[in-house]
C-alpha cells in the first residue's frame, strides 16, 4: 500500500518518499525497425501497457502526440481481483498498467513503444520499478493481436541487438485477456497532484525526459502543441 502511505503520510511530514521511480532508461533511441504503417483515416486503436506505478505512464502518455485517452488500470490477472488492495498484495497476475486510446492515422504502435522504452519506465528491472518491488510493476505489453505482438517482439529484438541498455530488457509480451479500471482517485492522479511529492521526484522527471528526447512526440496538455 506504498501509494496510499504516499498520499496521506508524505505531504503532511513534508518528505518526499521514494514511490514511482523515475525512468532511469531515459534514452535516446532508434525507431522501430517493424511497425504498422499510420492509418489513412482517423480512428481510434488500443495499446495496454505496464511499466510500475500507473500514475507516472498515464501521465506520460497523455502528452504523446495523437494519443486521445488514458487511464489506469490493471492487467493480466482476473476481473474478481481486479481492485487495488489485491493487486497491491502481488499475488493476483495483475499489473498495474495503462490503456491507451490513441489515432493510428497520427502516432503508430511502434513510436508508442518507443516512448515506453524511452522514457515511460525501466525494462531492464525485473518485477519492479526503482523502490516499487512486486510483479504488480513488472514490464510488460498487453498485446490485442498479431500486428502488436510482431511489432513489439522485433523492436524487444532491435533493441536488445542494440545494446542501448547496460542491462537485458525483461519486458514481457503477453497477449490481453482483460483491462480492469483502477478506482477513481488513481485517474489523472498526477495533473490533480502536481505538487505531491510522489509526483514531482518519481513522476514529472519522464514528462520533462519526453520533451526533451523527443520533441517532436510530445504535446503541450494546456495549448495541444509540440
């Protein structure tokens, strides 16, 4: 129950307590190799993706260029166990994850993928992100069909072969069987928290990593420009 112990406790001490890591992959790195060609027509396309706390990809992915939605959730265990004091327990399969509505005719999967390994998480920490320790923050993508899982497993490939990272990528690539949303107060939670300390040292440092390695993905929330 970091999250919760975060929230009540952290801002009344006036600490800051280490939650949500930030990205210690922020890297520049190559375009997918395979990827599914923008769509000619606008429309609307689902990514699921896991990364740690859901707070800091939600937020990341909000800034993302053609991405339209995004909301918290979780992932890879069963509709019964799908409430955060389960999935916070490690032993439900869940992962705390995020669902991305985004226009293909936009942003392709495969750019969504490289924000992910960019800046939105560290795939080479295995059932964890920085402090957060659990298979609940593992790596992982949720593919919804062939296309995905194709994309995903050559640009794993591409970049492993790369060695853009010190250490192996430990993402998973498992098909989806469900989305689950979390509870209300986890949606949006870092534009209403901006200030909360759990925010501003694990969180805030991805949205700054994305506009600076990759400018032209990223998308003013206030104004909708680069």
């Amino acid at each position: 129950m970091k999250h919760l112990f975060a929230v009540l406790i952290a801002p009344a001490l006036g600490i800051a307590l280490a939650g949500c890591s930030s990205s210690t992959a922020a890297t520049s790195l190559p375009d997918p190799a395979v990827d599914i060609p923008l769509a000619r027509t606008a429309g609307v396309q689902t990514a699921v993706l896991a990364g740690g706390c859901f707070w800091g990809v939600e937020g990341v992915f909000e800034h993302v260029k053609g991405v339209t939605r995004v909301a918290s959730g979780y992932a890879g265990g069963q509709a019964d166990t799908a409430t955060y004091g389960q999935v916070s327990s490690g032993r439900t399969g869940h992962a705390e994850s995020v669902r991305i509505l985004y226009d293909p005719a936009r942003i392709s999967y495969g750019q969504l993928l490289k924000v992910f390994f960019s800046v939105a998480h560290d795939p080479t920490e295995l059932n964890r992100q920085g402090p957060d320790t659990g298979t609940q923050y593992r790596s992982a993508i949720f593919y919804a069909d062939a296309d995905q899982k194709r994309v995903a497993d050559d640009y794993i490939a591409q970049l492993q072969r790369a060695r853009v990272f010190p250490r192996p990528i430990v993402t998973q690539v498992v098909p989806l069987k469900g989305f689950y949303d979390a509870e209300a107060y986890h949606q949006n939670y870092l534009d209403r928290h901006p200030n909360q300390p759990y925010i501003v040292i694990n969180d805030l440092p991805k949205i700054a990593a994305l506009q600076r390695l990759l400018p032209s993905l990223y998308v003013d929330k206030q104004t909708g420009k680069n």
